[in-house]
C-alpha cells in the first residue's frame, strides 16, 4: 500500500463547485504540505501543516482552504472552483525531526475544472 | 522571486550522450537542503537525492552524478550514457528552515527527451 495515498485521482468538475481533495498518510509524519503543478510552472506550494493545530499559508493560497483532521489526514477544498485551478495536485509529508529527508509525495490528483 | 533556477527548459539528446541538467539556487540561510525530483511520464514524483549545505561532495550513483558547488550557487545534475527510460521532467528543489516549514521550493523542471 502506498505510504501516501492521494483521492481522488482524477476529477472533473464544473466552475462554482465545491471539491475536496483528500490526503492519507500511514509514515507517521507530522508535517504535510499541498503542492500545485501547472505545466511549465513546477511545483508550488499551497498549505502546508506542522501538526493539526498548526496550519500556515504557503505561496498560491488564495481560492483554497485546508483541514487538517487528524495528524495522518490532511483536505484540501476549492470552495467555488475556477477554471485556473485546473492543475495537478500533489500532497507530501515530511519528518519533522528529520528535516533533511526528503518528502514523500502521493501519486497526485488531477484536477479539471470546465 | 524565484529561489530555484532551471535554465534549460526542454533538453533533446540521442541515446547514449551524457546531459547535464543546471540548477541555480538562492538563499540567505546558512543551513538549507537541495534535492533533484523526477517525474515521468506516468506523473509521479521519485525522489533521486539530496544534499545539505555543509556537504560539498560530489555524488555519483550509476549513471547519476551530482555536482554542488556554493561558491556558484549551483546544484547540477549529470546522466551519463543516457537511455530512453531518463525521459522526464527533472526538478530541483530548495529546502530552507524558519517559518517555510522546511517546504520545497521548486524549480520550473527541464524536460529531458531522449531519442533512440
């Protein structure tokens, strides 16, 4: 099974919807982060959480709202999705008492918004 | 401003050639972490390294190597005798402390396209 796992993986929806993008993790981490990739863009970082109480902004957060529900699940929402959310979106984790490790990422969803 | 710089956009090269892929970086913090990303095709991110600042040594894993150098700000990224299944997007990736929470900032990728 995979140690992050990402639903749904593929989404289509209309402009005005509401959408969660969910996020598990079975590593133990306490740190998780939502990434959004645009072609030719890379990677950019939408949320990102030190623990369930501690949320924090990261580059590209206006539009998006976040939960972080229990310290192995962390939501993503588009409250009234637009048609320039259509991305690829990436969860990870990380080890915050290992913060030379690398994160580990979930397969991506990826999102289309019409 | 962007903290993670990947000139090379698109790379083309035939099977077999060595390819080097740059990245530039900045940042104001004495501690930070570098890694390389790779994405397929298939569109998931693999892990291929990562380097701490106090770590200067060159890395070479197979067919992989990697060069950071401080002075020039650059972490660059070497295949030798490349083969078709190298093709994908490559990203380079900065990791620095404080409030960031040690997330990474991404380079735009170089997609390297390799020929038989």
């Amino acid at each position: 099974d995979a140690d992050v796992t990402q639903t749904p993986r593929n989404r289509i929806t209309k402009t005005g919807k509401r959408i969660m993008l969910e996020c598990s993790q079975t590593k133990g981490h306490d740190r998780m982060y939502w990434y959004r990739q645009d072609p030719g863009l890379g990677l950019r970082l939408i949320y990102y959480s030190f623990d369930v109480k501690d949320i924090n902004k990261g580059e590209i957060s206006d539009g998006y709202s976040v939960s972080r529900q229990a310290q192995a699940k962390f939501s993503l929402s588009l409250e009234s999705a637009i048609p320039n959310q259509t991305a690829l979106y990436f969860c990870a984790t990380s080890d915050g008492d290992a913060l030379n490790q690398p994160q580990h990422f979930g397969d991506g969803t990826r999102l289309s918004i019409l | 401003a962007q903290k993670v710089t990947q000139a090379q956009t698109e790379i083309s090269v035939v099977e077999k050639e060595d390819v080097t892929l740059d990245c530039v970086y900045e940042t104001r913090d004495t501690t930070y972490y570098l890694f390389w990303y790779k994405q397929p095709p298939s569109g998931e991110l693999v892990f291929l390294i990562r380097r701490n600042s106090f770590d200067e040594q060159n890395e070479i894993s197979g067919r992989y190597s990697w060069n950071f150098q401080k002075s020039t700000s650059s972490f660059n990224f070497t295949i030798t005798a490349s083969q078709v299944v190298d093709s994908a997007v490559y990203f380079c990736a900065l990791s620095e402390g404080g409030r960031s929470g040690y997330a990474l900032n991404f380079g735009k990728g170089t997609s390297l396209l390799v020929t038989p």
